[in-house]
C-alpha cells in the first residue's frame, strides 16, 4: 500500500460507495469522500475518468 492510499483512507475513513460507470455500466466501489468531493473516478472495466453524479 503507498502513503497516498493510506493518507486517502485515513481521510475517508476508509468507506465506500457503489458506483455505476456511465460508459459501460460496470458497478465499481469508490471512496465516499472521492464522491463528496466530486473527484473523477477510474472505471476498472473501460478504464473511464467519470464523475458521480451524486
Ligand atoms: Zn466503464
């Protein structure tokens, strides 16, 4: 594990949320704090920058 995921659980408390990729549809977990934030998120499947919509 590097420091920067560390430090990214430490902050988000290590939680985190379903999201569906808009692109391909694939349902992928990311950090709540990602969503908050709006931070774009990499899709795993079509490897997509996305932002949640909510
Ligand atoms: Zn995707």
């Amino acid at each position: 594990m590097s420091l920067l995921d560390y430090a990214m659980k430490l902050i988000g408390g290590a939680s985190t949320t379903t999201v569906t990729c808009p692109h391909c549809g694939l349902k992928s977990s990311h950090p709540t704090s990602k969503i908050r934030l709006k931070q774009a998120m990499l899709c795993p499947g079509c490897k997509a920058l996305f932002v949640a919509p909510r």
